[in-house]
C-alpha cells in the first residue's frame, strides 16, 4: 500500500527476467503518476501524486529451465553468470500463490512453452497439408536446442537436427545470404486471360527497377562486398524469377505460385501450367479443389537476386570450452528428475553415439536430449537425434 504525497519505500524485485548478470526488470500494468521503475534495478521508487484503485503489481522472470536442471549455471559461458537463487525465489513465491510445489510449477511452464510451440509446427506442417512424420526440425539459437527434442515428439516429427554452433546460426546464415530484391504490383483478371504482351511489359518493368535497386545497393554498401560482388550489376550477373498470387475467383485469400522456371519469359503454356500448380497446391493444401471454378490472379511478383561469395562452416570448435563432465539432476515430463549426463559439446567426436538423458553445453547455446532420444554426431558436428520414443507428456506417441 503506497500513501499519495508520501515518499514510496524501495521495493526491492521480486524477480528478473533471464536469469542472467545484469538482470533486466518489467512491471504492469503502468505505476500510478511520481513512482519511477528502473529497469535495471528492479527498484520502485519516488512519491505517488496520484490516487489509484488497489493494483497488484508483479515483476516476473521465467527461468524454468534452471530450476528444472535443464541450464547448468555451472557451465554458462563467460562473462555472463547465471543467479539460479533468482530463479528459485521467483519459482517459489509463484508456487506459494498458487500452492504448487516450485519445481512441479517450473515443469509446467517448460511443458506449456513446448506444447505451444509444437501447436506453431502442427499450422506450418499440417494445417498446410504437409506430414510431420516425414520432415526433419532444425532446433537453433540459443533455447531452441533447448526445446527442439521435445517439440518435436509433441508435434510427430520424428527427427531433429541441432547445427554446428546453433546459437550463432541466423548470424552466420544472414552473412551467406545472397542479395535479394523484390518488387510487388497488382494485377487483376483470369490468369488464362492475362494479355502476354502487356504482362510481359510490366514484368520487364518491373525487372528494370529490380536490377537499378541491385546495382544502387551494391554502390551504398560496404566497399568490401562492393568488391567482391563486382563492380555492375549487369542482367548476366543477377537471377530473375517471377511469382503470381492465385485464388479462385470469388475467394479472399491466395496462394504464391512461382513460374516453374528462372527467368522473365513467359508463354500461354506457362499460364495454363501457373493455374495448374495452383490447383494442385490447393488440393494439397486444403485437400479439395473446385473444379468449375476459374483461377483469377491478384498480383504479381518479380524478384531478382545477385549471388554473392559464401564461406564456409566446416565444423564446431567446442573443445575449447570444455568445463568436465558431471552428472545432474534434471527434470523431464513424465519422468521427474532424472540424473543426466553434461558434458560440453566438443567432447562428442564425429561419427559417435549418445542417447538421453544428455545435456550439452557450448559458447552460445545448450542442448537438452531428454530420456528415450538417441542420436549420432554427423561431419561438421551436426547432430542428429532421434525422438521417436521420446514421449514429453508421459504418453505414448
């Protein structure tokens, strides 16, 4: 209770999101007018000049992964430290609110962000039409190998592969990207209907713009990509290609359908096969088609894209970051705590096996395998686990 006109005591934080050396802090909702939050202290302070209804305000953190086990702070990279007696306090007083034991709590935090996740792979795979029992996860970044093994087993997709140094991975592929520009403008009509001549001059516009941006950006940039991409950008040195957004007539949402070749020409045996790979792409999406319904075209696409040099990863040096190897206690759904393998990254050679329960650490990221995954390290330290008895609910598959 704070008292308007009256100085606020400082309210220490009750908890801090990451867990990590320096923490940093959120409240809400919005502190009455005179009281100041720092957001890096955690700290409440000043004079309400205001009065307000009664609010309960909460600084939250989710560290769910330490309290279970599942991010050793022993072996966290340097500088950074973890502060799992944070994590803890955070966990407990929640449990206390909501008279659950802490870790029962943690687990179900982990257990939901999974299972909202999986519920992410289940739109892109199978409200798409695709089968999850044929793909393959990728689990990168920081957490994400965290999660990716579990994910996987809720979502049905039966392998994961974690790349050579996971947590730096979108950097490393954003320095191999090529450069790309695309160029988007309506066009109305049936796509069988599309007048070649004016849908060829719009596109070799539109192709024209395209190439100036390639050549523009190439001068703005660093003069060292400049170097190496060459010094024009001529029509021989970029890739064009060409999609349409197809729908049925009357429908509200479209489907992107590339020409099936590279390149700015087009021909009527292109449109008939845009309209045909529309059709066959909504069977496979939506698993129906309608038949007497003419395909209509809602805009069209021109991208051009200028290859740049690429370098190459060829393998994940962890053996540098090696702490040992120790056995810990951590907690798995269905499973409870289990005691579990850590052992750094590099520590696992090319060409050997491991199976769960295992932790892995590495500058960047951590990898949990849970009980009943098994998995091999691939050339370039990929590794390649399998999660088909891997049951994250205590459920079968």
């Amino acid at each position: 209770m704070l008292t308007q006109n009256h100085a606020a005591t400082s309210f220490a934080p009750v908890t801090g999101s990451g867990g990590l050396a320096p923490l940093t802090y959120s409240v809400s909702p919005g502190l009455p007018t005179g009281l100041m939050f720092s957001a890096s202290t955690g700290a409440i302070t000043g004079t309400p000049s205001a009065t307000s209804v009664a609010t309960s305000y909460t600084v939250t953190v989710t560290d769910a992964n330490v309290v279970c086990g599942r991010l050793p702070a022993d072996y966290f990279i340097a500088p950074f430290a973890l502060r799992p007696e944070l994590s803890a306090e955070a966990v407990s007083r929640l449990a206390g609110q909501l008279a659950m034991e802490p870790l029962r709590l943690a687990a179900g935090v982990i257990e939901m962000a999974n299972h909202v996740m999986a519920e992410v792979v289940r739109q892109q795979t199978v409200v798409r039409g695709r089968d999850p029992r044929r793909l393959t996860l990728i689990g990168f970044g920081g957490a994400g190998p965290m999660h990716a093994c579990e994910v996987a087993a809720l979502a049905d997709v039966p392998r994961v592969l974690i790349p050579a140094s996971p947590g730096h991975f979108s950097a490393f592929g954003m320095l191999q990207a090529d450069l790309r520009y695309d160029l988007k403008e309506m066009l109305h009509g049936l796509i069988l209907e599309q007048d070649l001549a004016q849908l060829a001059a719009k596109i070799e516009r539109m192709a024209g713009q395209l190439a100036r941006a390639v050549s523009d950006g190439l001068e703005a940039g660093a003069g060292d990509a400049r170097e190496l991409a060459g010094d024009s950008a001529s029509r021989e040195d970029v890739q064009f290609g060409v999609v349409f957004s197809l729908r049925y007539f009357g429908q509200a949402h479209t489907l992107r359908i590339p020409v099936s070749h590279p390149g700015l020409a087009l021909t009527a045996d292109d449109l008939a096969g845009l309209a045909a790979s529309f059709v066959a792409e909504h069977r496979r999406r939506f698993g129906h088609v309608h038949a007497s319904a003419p395909v209509e075209v809602v805009d069209v696409e021109v991208n051009v894209r200028r290859p740049l040099p690429r370098s190459a990863l060829t393998s994940a040096d962890a053996s540098g970051y090696d702490r040992g190897e120790a056995m810990a206690e951590v907690h798995f759904a269905g499973n409870g705590l289990v005691q579990t393998r850590i052992v750094s990254r590099g520590a696992l050679p090319e060409g050997s096996e491991f199976s769960g329960p295992l932790v892995t650490y590495e500058p960047g990221s951590v990898v949990v395998v849970p009980p009943g995954a098994r998995g091999r390290v691939l050339a370039g330290g990929v590794l390649d686990i399998d999660v088909e008895d891997v049951h994250p609910s205590g459920q079968g598959r």
